[in-house]
C-alpha cells in the first residue's frame, strides 16, 4: 500500500461545502487503498483577513507573534477537515506543523523547513488513521519558537511530508487545472502543461506564477519528488512537475522538447536608481552591502557606462515592492559616505518573463521576444536573462498587454479555452 500526500490550498477549503467536498477526495483515496496524508492551507482569505487585523493593532506586529497568529488559519482548517471526514465514517487525525515534525530554523515569516520527523503521522497511520497537517508552519529547533513558511507555504509543507515519508505521489490541489502558459486571469487561451522540468518550474515560479510556492519546487527538486499540480474542482488529469531539462533534451530522431515552457508576470517588483555613483573601485559593493544588511533581496541589477565627463554612472535595481521603504532608508544613510547625487523610486513596474528549456539551443527567442513587446507598444526598462528565461521590466500599466503578446508571439495561444479559474479571489 502507498502513500499519497495531497494538499488543499485556501479556495479548496474557502467555507464548509467546500470541505464536505475536499473531505469526500480525500476519503476516496483512502478507499483506493492508499494510505493518505494531507497538507492544508487556512480557509480562502483567512490569512490576509488575519494579516489586516495584525495590522489594525500594530502597524509593526512583532515577527514572532504574527507567526502565531497566522499558524491558527491553518489549525482551523486542519481540524474542520478532519471532522468532516470523520463525518464520512473515516477516522482521522489533525496535527499541528510543530506536533507533525516540521522543523524549521528560526526566521520568523519565512522559515526554512530543515527537517520532517513524522513519527507522530507514521503511528497514526500505522493505526489507520488519514493524516491532516496544518500546512505553512513549523517549530523552530533552536528557539523552539512557532514559524511559517512563506506566504504559500502549504505547497512546501506538503512536498516535505511527501520526501519524509517516501510517498508515491505528491498531488497539489489547487483552484486550476495545472500549471498555465500564461496566467488564465490575464490569457483566457493559456494553455495547460502535461508536464514541465523542475528547473522551469523554479523560473516560472521566481517570475511570479503563483501556481506552486518556489521552495516547494526547490525541495521538490532537491528530493526528487514528482508533483501532481490538479484541480480540486475537477476530475482532470493536472500537470506534472518533475525531470531535469537535461533529461529531455532533444536527441535526434526523438521529439523535441517545446521551446517556450510559458510567460509568466510578477506585480510585487519595485525599481530603484541611485543616481550619479562615483565609478570607483567598491562602491558598487558598499552599496549592496548595505542592502543586504537590511535584508534587502535584490532581483536585476544594471550599471550603466559612467559618463566620460563626470566620472560618474547610475545603478539601477529591482527589489521586492515590500522592501521599498527599507531600502531607500539604508541607502540613504550612505549617501555621504559614496557620494552618489540622489535616488529614484519607482514602484509602478512589473515584471514579464519568457521561460523554455528549448531557448538555449533556439536562435531568435529574444529578437521575436522584444519584437512582440514592441508591436504592442510596450516599452522595456530593464532586461535580464538566465539559460532558460528572459525577463524584461515594464510599466506597470503594460504587464497585460506584454504577456499577451509574448503568448501569442510564441504561438502558445490554445484554439479552444482550456483554462477554467474555479475559485480563489486571487488575493
Ligand atoms: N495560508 C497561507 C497563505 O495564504 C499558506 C498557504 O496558503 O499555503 O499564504
Ligand atoms: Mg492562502
């Protein structure tokens, strides 16, 4: 008998009728002979709605306390799950992240999960139990504090307990089909992947698609654990997540691989230029340093060619929009120290990316790319580019219309519309 480890993201578990359903999946499974442990997250938008009221007490909660307070969304959704279960004559077990094993380090809001000790979930389903996890949350070993994971977070907690306890599968349910070319909300003719490599999952994830948390690919990866991405709305046969790109690379006479995996966009990016920077030996360095200091994480970075007649150049980059404040504070404590003449904030940027294992041997991608871009009137910022992805900072203003374009660019464009969006306020 295996094991299957599913996890039900917030739209799956939104309100009680939704659970009855979730409840009756899960039960299912158990019947086809599996021994089932899952992963849930907090009920539809209970964790923003948590994050408000942190918010309407203290403009600045204390890390550790708003990581209890968010862990309860979890708690709630783990025990509603179990008795609705136990509702269908099944008998299961809710767990904590902390009484489930989970162990993380001891960063609070963005913990790293170190270590899973399922022995409390291996005795309950020894003892033939279905085993429910709150997802996104674990202790801390040293501290012994309670942490989350991440905004997302259930998706990693699920793909850990799936390495832990060597299950056969790692099903995703989520309020989509699988993993889309594009976003459905942007591209109603985005199209679902059978199957995408780890390593193009991690870019589309870092580009901003949602669909799967990036540690929980990272991990994925690491383990090798294949993931099933599915709708809990539906029958449907998902996408499957797993493979390297180097597994598939095209050999003669087999298929070849598709060139352009999806385009994906993030809204949270910020743009920072420090203008007029003396072009001296470190100075770049002083400035990074500093940003890292305060935990800044910095996405692109361009330099430009310091004008002959001042010896001086501007640095521009891009940083998560939440870090904004933070970062032109720091920076301007060195003001004097580098010398550099003042600084430009901008948040009203986005970023649109093109992801393939296939660009690395296709000529052209990033000419029929900026093309794209430029018959839809979309101006590029800034570009930056890995083996596999190509990104490009826009207007905010213009994301939409960058994404479409590039999609249907690359002919990713579906005849039909195969992209259903069943639940989920996309908060
Ligand atoms: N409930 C958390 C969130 O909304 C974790 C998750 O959904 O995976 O981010
Ligand atoms: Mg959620």
């Amino acid at each position: 008998m295996g094991i299957v480890v599913q996890k039900y993201g917030g739209s799956s578990v939104a309100d009680a009728d939704a659970i009855k359903r979730v409840a009756r999946r899960i039960v299912e499974a158990k019947k086809a002979g599996n021994d089932v442990v899952v992963a849930v997250s907090a009920m539809g938008d209970t964790t923003d709605d948590l994050l408000d009221k942190a918010h309407a007490v203290s403009p600045l909660p204390p890390a550790r306390e708003l990581d209890m307070l968010l862990t309860a969304g979890e708690r709630i959704s783990m025990a509603l799950v179990a008795m609705a279960i136990s509702d269908l004559g099944y008998s299961a077990r809710s767990f904590t992240g902390s009484q489930a094993g989970v162990i993380t380090d001891a960063v609070h809001g963005k913990a790293k999960i170190i270590d899973v000790t399922p022995g409390r979930i291996e005795s309950a389903i020894a003892e033939g139990h279905i085993v429910i996890v709150a997802g996104f949350q674990g202790v801390s070993a040293d501290t012994k504090e309670i942490t989350t994971l991440g905004r997302g977070g259930t998706d990693t907690t699920a793909v850990a307990l799936a390495a832990a306890l060597r299950a056969d599968v790692c099903e995703i349910y989520t309020d989509v089909d699988g993993v889309f070319t594009a976003d459905p909300r942007i591209v109603p003719a985005a199209r679902k992947l059978d199957r995408v490599t780890y390593e193009e999952m991690l870019e589309l994830a870092a580009s901003g698609a949602k669909v799967l948390h990036l540690r929980c690919v990272e991990y994925a990866r690491r383990n090798d654990i294949a993931i099933h991405v599915r709708s809990s709305f539906s029958q449907l046969h998902g996408t499957i997540v797993a493979g390297s790109i180097d597994d598939s690379a095209p050999e003669e006479g087999t298929m070849e691989q598709a060139i352009i995996a999806g385009v994906a966009h993030d809204r949270s990016e910020a743009k920072i230029t420090v203008v007029g920077v003396p072009d001296k030996v470190g100075e770049a360095a002083r400035i990074f340093e500093v940003l890292a200091g305060v935990g800044v994480n910095i996405d692109m970075v361009v330099q430009n060619v310091s004008a002959a007649a001042t010896g001086r150049t501007d640095i521009t980059f891009t940083l998560p929009r939440a870090d904004g404040q933070g970062a032109m504070a720091a920076l301007a404590r060195i003001q004097d120290e580098v010398g550099y003449d003042k600084l430009l904030f901008d948040d009203r940027v986005g970023k649109v990316s093109l992801i393939g294992a296939g660009m690395r041997s296709h000529p052209g991608i990033t000419a029929n790319f900026f093309s794209a871009l430029a018959s839809a009137g979309v101006n590029i910022g800034m570009i930056s580019t890995s083996e596999i992805r190509i990104s490009v900072i826009v207007d905010e203003g213009q994301i939409d219309d960058a994404v479409r374009a590039a999609h249907t660019a690359f002919d990713l464009d579906a005849d039909e519309v195969e992209a259903v969006v069943y639940g989920g306020t996309g908060r």
